[in-house]
C-alpha cells in the first residue's frame, strides 16, 4: 500500500516536472522566453491580418466602383427611354412582351420583337385571327409565320432553331419599316441629309430604314449613331412603337388622327390614351358619370381591354343613331324598324314599344333627319356598373306636332324642337355569349353628357 501512494506521488511530481520544461515554438530548447521577441512576432502578425483585410476590402471597393460606374453608364443610357413605358402601358403593349412588362433596360428575343411590330402596327395582343394555321412550334410561331406571309421577313430569317436568340436594333429597324411598306402600304422616305455616323456601315435596305425612320422622327433618340448591330433592349422599342402609333395613326379607328396640336388637348388628357384631332377638346372635358366611385375606370383604364372592339363599337353606335334619327312619318315601317334594330340593343326589341312609338310619329306627324353621328373614341369609360361611350349626335326636326316622345325609347320625355345636338353618354353592356358591347335599352334623354340620369 505504502509503495503504491509512493508511485503515485512521485508520478505527480514527474508530471509537474515535465510541464515546467515544455518550450514555446518560437523559443530555442533551453533558453528563456524574450519577451521583447514574442512582442515583436504578435505584431507582425496582426501586421499580416490588416494588410489581409486591406486587400479584401480593396477589392470590394474595386467591385463597387465598377459596378457603380456601369449603373451609372446604364442609368444614363436608359434614362431617355423611360418616358416611354407608361405609354406603352396607357396603349396596352407593355403585356404584348412575352414577360408581360415594358421595362427599359430588358432584352428581347428576335420572335419577340416580331410580336411587338405587328402588334403596334396591327393594334392588337393577338394574332390568331389573322393567320388560320394553328400548329404552333413555338410560343410566337403564328406572329413569325403572319410576318413571312406579309414579307416583313424571309421564311429562314426567323426558325424555332433561332427564335430565342437576342435580336439587334437594327432587325428590329428594317421590321419596322418593312410593316410600315407591306401592311400600311406606305412609301419608306429616303433622305439624303441624314446625319448618322454610321449610315454607310449597314447594307442598302438597312441605310433606307433607318433614313426613313429619322426622317419621319419615329427614332428621337440618338440619331447621331445607331449602333445597330447591338442588342436591342425594350426602350429602344418603346420608343418606335409610341412614335409609330401616333405618326401613322395605327391605335385609331378608321381614318381617325391622333391630335398633336397642344391647343386641341384637353384639361383632363390625364383620363384618355390619346384624343382625336376631329373631337373638340370641349367634348373630352365633359365629366364622366360615375355610379360607383371603387368601381369607376376613366378611359384611359378601360382602354387596353376595350380597344379591339371600338370598330364594334363605333359601328353599333352609329347604326342606333342611324335608325332612330331618321324618321318619316310617311314612310316608317313597324318590320323594317324593327329589323333596323337587330343585335344592336342589349335586351333586344320589343315589338310593342315599337308599334307605340311608330304610331306617335303618325299621329304626330314627326320627321327627324340625322346631320351628324359622331362617337368620340377614345372617350369609353366604365361607370361602375356599366360601360359609356361617349357619341355626339346632331340632327333637324323637320316636322313634329308636339315635343313629346320625339325620339324612340322617349315616349315620356320632352325635348326643345330647336335644339339641334345632344353630346350623350350611351350606355352599353357585354352580351353573355361574346365580347361585343351592345345598347341598354333606355332614353336617350337620361344619356345627355354631364347630366346623365342613370338607366341601364
């Protein structure tokens, strides 16, 4: 027992022995510990920490700054063309973009940059009523396949192999011009005085696209040189499309021009895509029945979604005033009338109103003539529960025993027989098997602009 706690005891103390003699790596065997030495070797190290951490944070500064630098460069580059987003956004292009969005600084592929000529110079998001074949190999296979029929391109230009590949603004030029030449039917103007640099770097039919384009101011934006072999991004389109529109009037119905005359713009341009140059500025200013404030759409709102049908629109509205705006009493025809008004009104004819309302004419000996039907496109607005088309009708009561019940649907309302135009908002409603819009049954007297007496 006792020999046992002596190896113990003396194994303590070896141990204690042992770890007193234990050197530090940077001392010599044997030798004490400088101080001075160890000092001098900690800051050496902490020397090499910093000059680590100097470098790291140099190169992060470097990464800044020359990220700073291309923003900057990119910031100014794309600056000019942001103006042009909300127009394509007030015009309803901005969702022809296959990412939905017309955002300056994005890249576009050459299918895609199809899409959007034919788009602007055909006022539409969609090409399928324009080209019967179906079999899509590719998500803008049918805008490709509308724009080799029309000779805009060549059948190989474009292929699935290629129709993802970025296109250069250049393409993007020649498209232009080629739809302003095959679909418009427009002569391309050539001009001799162009000032661009680089003009004589593109081939003949690239030089006359691009004349054409400066000349009848459809590209603005640095014209000095037009680095067309680069890729084209969106503002660059935007540009084109908003200009385009306007200057060839392809957003119009008919042979409608967009007004550019500062002294022809409304106070209230705010709550239209654009205005005509037919429509005085006093008929756009007129304020807009609003039956449900939350619901209400201007229209500028309701533009995107009802520009395909103002031909419709327009057409409906037209033939309406057409027929109840031209009447004699010697002539009308309860059959014809009635037949007049097929499809037009949104809860059909009723046979005995209109019996009612011929009979009035007879009776009263009534006679209208229609001067002037006039629907003010763009001014189709949403009141909240149903859409007004806003149509300017001027007229002559040529003969009527009474101011009663003049015009049809009015049998109750009286009207001053001197009076020679009404500015109505006439309300019209989506028929459940379609997109057409068609007219609420009513009086016209409860659709005077300005004082519109809800009925619909």
């Amino acid at each position: 027992m006792d020999d046992k706690n002596t190896n113990l005891e003396n194994n303590g103390n070896d141990a204690k022995e042992n770890k007193s003699k234990i050197v530090p790596s940077y001392q010599k065997k044997n030798e004490p510990v400088d101080k001075k030495e160890k000092k001098k070797l900690d800051k050496k190290a902490i020397k090499s920490r910093i000059t680590i951490i100097s470098l790291i944070i140099v190169v992060i500064l470097i990464g800044l700054a020359i990220f700073g630098i291309v923003s900057f460069i990119n910031y100014n580059k794309y600056k000019p063309y942001r103006v042009y987003e909300q127009a394509m956004k007030d015009y309803g292009f901005d969702i022809v973009y296959d990412n939905k969005s017309a955002e300056t600084g994005d890249s576009v592929t050459k299918s895609e940059a199809i899409k959007m000529v034919l788009s602007c110079v055909l006022n539409t998001q969609y090409i399928d009523g324009y080209v019967t074949n179906s079999d899509k190999e590719y998500d803008n296979a049918l805008w490709v396949e509308y724009a080799i029929d029309k000779n805009i391109i060549t059948s190989d230009e474009i292929t699935k192999d290629n129709e993802s590949e970025k296109a250069s603004y250049i393409d993007v030029i020649r498209y232009f011009a080629n739809a302003k030449s095959k679909i418009l039917e427009k002569e391309l103007d050539s001009k001799e005085d162009i000032k661009v640099k680089d003009l004589d770097t593109y081939k003949p039919d690239e030089q006359i696209a691009i004349e054409d384009m400066v000349a009848n101011e459809i590209i603005k934006l640095n014209t000095k040189k037009i680095k067309g072999n680069s890729k084209v991004f969106k503002g660059q389109i935007n540009e084109i499309i908003n200009n385009f529109v306007i200057k060839y009037n392809t957003i119009t119905v008919g042979d409608e021009k967009v007004n550019i005359n500062e002294e022809k713009i409304p106070s209230n341009k705010d709550q239209y895509p654009y205005t005509l140059a037919s429509v005085d500025k006093s008929v756009y200013e007129i304020e807009d029945y609003n039956k449900d404030n939350d619901s209400y759409k201007n229209a500028k709102d309701s533009y995107s979604k009802l520009k395909y049908i103002y031909p419709q629109i327009q057409e409906y509205v037209t033939r309406y005033f057409d027929v109840i705006l031209n009447i004699d009493y010697n002539t009308i025809n309860s059959d014809n009338f009635y037949d007049s008004l097929y499809g037009l009104l949104m809860y059909g004819r009723d046979r005995e109103e209109i019996d009612a309302y011929i009979k009035h004419v007879k009776d009263n000996q009534i006679s209208i003539k229609a001067n002037s039907i006039k629907v003010n496109l763009p001014a189709v607005y949403y009141d909240g529960r149903t859409y007004r088309c806003r149509t300017t009708i001027e007229y002559e009561i040529t003969s009527s025993n009474t101011n009663v019940g003049i015009f049809f649907g009015d049998l109750g309302a009286e009207y001053d027989k001197n009076n020679k135009k009404l500015i109505l908002d006439v309300p019209m409603g989506k028929a459940i098997d379609n997109n057409s819009l068609t007219i609420f049954n009513g009086s016209i007297n409860n659709w005077i602009a300005g004082n519109v007496q809800f009925e619909a």
